[in-house]
C-alpha cells in the first residue's frame, strides 16, 4: 500500500484499506512510540566530567597536540621504509658503521636521548631470545637506522655495533620520541601546573591525537545538538566568519547539511552555534591529515566507539594525572546528546520554539502536530518540557528554602513575600518535630510543603517571579491583560514588580549589566542627554540590584 506507485500493471487499487484503515503497527499490536520519548537525556553525573574532560583537552592540550600531530606525520614522511633517501639493505649487506656511527655521534653531540621501542616490540624482543637485562633491548635501532638513510637494522649487524650503541646510551640514555621537554598546563582540577604530556611512542601519540579530536567531536555534539549525518557532513572550510551584531557580542555559524527527511544529497544549512563549537570545529580542522578545502571534517565515524576510547582514556593514569575527574559507566550517545540539550533549551522562557528552531525539526514538528491525532508530536512534547519543569522548579524552590534556613535571604520587591512563605513552612516543620520527636525532615516532607509555591514559579533572565496573584502582576498591568494565566517574562521589571524575587545566582547577571550600560553610557556624545539620562537610571537600578543582593547573602554573616 506504501509503495504502490512504484508498480505499474499490478499495484494494488488505490480504494483498497485493509483492515479498515488501521495503521500496520496497530495490525501488529506494536506500540505506537506516543507515551514518551525512548530516548533519555544523558545523566548529570555523566554528562558534567565528561564535558568538563572535553573543554579542557580541547584549551589546554589542543594547541600542543596540533604540534605533536605535525611531528608524528613528518616523523612517518622520513621515517617510512619507503621514503625517498632511504636506501634498501639486507643481512647480507656489509655492516654501515660509518653511517651508524655519524648518527649516533649527532645523538650524543645534541644531547638528544635514543629512541625507545613501544613495548609490544619489547615484549616481541624478548619473545625472540633477548635478555631481560640487556641494555639495548628497548632501543629502536630501526628508527636510528632510517635516520642513517637505511631502510632497516639488520639483527646481524648487532655485534658490531653494540659497542657504540651502548657508548651513546650511557651519555644519552633512551626515551620515547614524541612529548619529550612539554611545556606545561594548568591541571583540570586548578591545583597544579605540570607537563601537558609525558614521552610518547608513536601509537601513543597518534592515541592522544585521537583522543583530543574525539574531545572536540563530544563538544561539537553535546553542545550544537547536531544529528551523526550533519556532523559527518560538516567539511573543511565550514565555519563562518564571526558576526560581530553589536562590540562584545559575537555570533557564531557553521555550515552542513541536513540529511534527515530531504532529498538525496541533503540540503545546505547553516548552525547558529556558541564559543566552544566554533572551536571545535576550528581544532578538527586543524588535525585533519589532510586539511584540503571542501574535504569531509571528520566523515563516518562510530560515536560509542569513540566515547569508549575517550572514558577509558581519561580514567586512566595518564586522565587522572591531569586531574580530569573520572567519567562514570553509563550509556551515552549522540541521540541522547542532542536530547539533553533539547531539554536544556526548552526550559528558558521561550525555550520550545527555540529548541525546535535551533534543532531544525520545526517542519516536521509543526507537521506532525497538526496532521496526527490530537495530542500529536508538539503536545507531547510540551507535555515532557512541562514535567521536567516542574521536577525543576520544586528544585529550585527547595534550594533556595535552605538558603533561607542558612540565612541567605532573597532580595527584591517580593523578598518579603517569599521569606514570610518560608518562615511559615519552617513553623509547620519544628511543629510537626514537636509532636512527633522521633519524625526526621527529609526532603520529601519539605517538597509537600512547597509545591503549591514551586507551581507559581517561572523563570525570568535576571529573576525569579512567584505568579501567586495575576492582578498584581506588573507586566500583565503593563500589556493590559489583567485576566492571564502566566506571566509575560518579555516585559518583567522584576526590580518593581511585588512578585518578584532576586537571589545570589542572579547577580552576575545584574552585574554584567551594570558594566555594560556604564560602557554604553561612556560612548554617548554630549548632546545625547535624553539617552544619558534614561541609560543612567537603568545603571542606577541594576547597581542598586546588585547591592540589595549582596546585602541580603551578607544579613546572616552580619547577625553572627
């Protein structure tokens, strides 16, 4: 039935419905997929020292591991048995000890240490007949002997040379190639400053390359909320020139395509993204083997590989050493990436259109809503935001009740309000503990109590409004819509509205304004009074915002 016109003389009629219309999965009695989303959004704890171990790799190594990249790749164009210069010999050759012994009087006169083997060819060695305690055992006598211009060290030929060869390891010693004299990075962890890197051997320092761009990757995904085929389809070049709307506000795009539900081919688009996806995708370019203009970024690529390899890396020594806090076991992958990043989104104000603008399903998402039964793929998902947001604001409304109990008081015209509501709620906890002594206050007793409140919450930029009486809501006097239901968070003047609240998490907000708006003032001409004027009351109210914050954190350190 699906399928119909691609037959000519024998596709079915078009009248024909089987079962009555029914759907083939209602035929199958398959689930229809509509009670939730089967895709969970990657845990906290989780998602914060992962992305915590990708930021960090990203700005601390990323820089010097671009650099070890080149020398691993120079290292391999000279190295190779094949490369030009490299003169073919076998064990029937005369012993080169002239050219031997010039290159490892270069070793000892640079003071440079030999080479050292990668363990696997010392396990090898030993395998072979070596002798655990021979101090040429993890020296790379094929590296020193393409850095004499031939294509490899016969084993005969030791004998010979073992001479010098332990002459220029007593003055030199032996270690591994890549790293060695690394300058160094602050740890993650910001208690110490130490080397970015120990010696590396060869696979170790193509590992740690892999390791920094699938860093990158994790930051791309996790943070643009782009599908697997719109990664794999990012090329070099596609990163945008910064727009720079407004000074210190800068605007961020990339350039892909979307796959999903277009024709063959995809369809270019272009990603309005943040800082740290920008650079990213700057660092992947700047890792590619070969960065030609156009070439596909990073390709098809296995993302729970990928993210293996990363975890297992940063809960090892080399991680810890860094001090990168370990990555928990758990499922992570780049549908649940972009989920908890929809999530995140959808909870600002404004946040669903957002989400579905920014995650490019606002189509199919507007089609879905509106051509399937009602409750359809918009109501479901307004249904999911509206429960997280709940789970959040009870949250919210409980962290703030032990700021209270802490002595940390919120500011704002509402202030009052909100203290007297959290005194009550204290006074129907010591009651109930008075009567019944042996009752601990767990949480859960106390989230009772305070979610009649948690649902009048709602989120502004710079505040928190506790929407208890709509007919004192200012915005809603403001619109001239007295009767409505929810806030108009566009239009609060949370420093005059009576509902109302600041807090300490909203100071940096004020604040930043506060500078920006003395910035803007300092640029007006003197014939700008009008402008001067309304921008100074506007300084004056956010500084005295800041103040009435920093006032109301400080009352219990002032009462002690």
């Amino acid at each position: 039935m699906n399928y119909r016109d691609l037959f000519t003389a024998d596709r079915v009629p078009a009248e024909l419905r089987p079962w009555g219309g029914a759907t083939a999965s209602a035929v199958a009695e398959m689930p229809s997929g509509r009670d939730e989303n089967k895709t969970q959004p990657v845990s906290d704890e989780i998602m914060q020292p992962m992305l915590a171990a990708a930021l960090y790799l990203m700005s601390a190594l990323g820089p010097h591991v671009v650099k070890l990249a080149h020398k691993v790749r120079e290292s391999d164009l000279h190295s190779a048995r094949r490369a030009q210069g490299i003169r073919r010999v076998g064990p029937k050759n005369r012993v080169p000890v002239r050219e031997l012994s010039e290159i490892l009087a270069e070793y000892t006169r640079t003071c440079t240490a030999l080479p050292m083997l990668d363990d696997h060819y010392i396990s090898k060695r030993l395998e072979q007949g070596w002798a655990e305690d021979d101090r040429l055992l993890p020296v790379a006598m094929g590296t020193l002997a393409r850095r004499a211009g031939l294509s490899q060290f016969c084993h005969p030929w030791l004998p010979t040379m073992r001479p010098a060869l332990e002459d220029a390891l007593a003055q030199v010693g032996v270690e591994r190639p890549f790293g060695r004299d690394a300058g160094p990075v602050p740890a993650a962890d910001g208690t110490r400053s130490l080397p970015w890197t120990l010696p590396l051997s060869r696979p170790q320092a193509v590992a740690l390359v892999g390791i920094v761009r699938t860093a990158a990757i994790i930051t791309a995904a996790a943070i643009s909320g782009m599908r697997a085929s719109e990664l794999m389809e990012l090329r070099i070049g596609c990163r945008r020139p910064p727009d720079e709307a407004v000074p210190g506000l800068t605007r961020y795009r990339i350039a892909s395509k979307i796959v999903k539900g277009q024709p063959l081919g995809g369809t270019d688009d272009e990603w309005v993204v943040i800082a740290p996806v920008y650079r990213a995708i700057e660092l992947l370019e700047q890792l590619h083997d070969a960065p030609a203009e156009g070439a596909l970024l990073i390709g098809r690529f296995s993302f729970n590989v990928r993210f293996k390899w990363f975890k297992n890396w940063a809960n090892s020594e080399a991680g810890q050493r860094l001090g990168l806090a370990p990555i928990p076991g758990g499922p992570v992958n780049l549908r649940m990436l972009r989920r908890t990043l929809s999530l995140e989104m959808a909870y600002r104000p404004g946040g669903v259109l957002a989400t579905k603008i920014h995650m490019k399903h606002i189509a199919v998402a507007t089609t879905e809503g509106y051509a399937s039964r009602p409750g359809g793929a918009q109501a479901e998902l307004l249904a999911e935001v509206n429960k997280h947001e709940s789970e959040r604001n009870l949250q919210l409304v409980l962290e703030e009740f032990r700021n209270y109990q802490d002595g940390v008081l919120p500011a704002g015209p509402g202030a009052r309000s909100l203290t007297e509501f959290f005194a009550g709620i204290d006074a129907q906890l010591d009651a109930a503990s008075a009567t019944a002594p042996k009752t601990q206050r767990n949480d859960r007793d106390i989230l009772n109590l305070l979610t009649k409140r948690a649902n009048v919450l709602h989120l502004g930029p710079a505040n928190y409004c506790w929407f208890t009486d709509p007919s004192r809501a200012l915005c809603l006097k403001l619109a001239g819509t007295p009767t409505a239901d929810r806030p108009l968070i566009g239009m609060c003047d949370s420093a005059r509205c009576p509902q109302a609240t600041h807090h300490p998490c909203h100071r940096p907000v004020w604040a930043e304004h506060a500078e920006r708006t003395e910035t803007f003032i300092g640029r007006l001409g003197a014939t700008r009074k009008t402008e001067r004027t309304r921008l100074q009351a506007d300084h004056d109210r956010a500084l005295r915002v800041v103040a009435e914050i920093d006032a109301a954190s400080t009352m219990n350190e002032a009462s002690a």
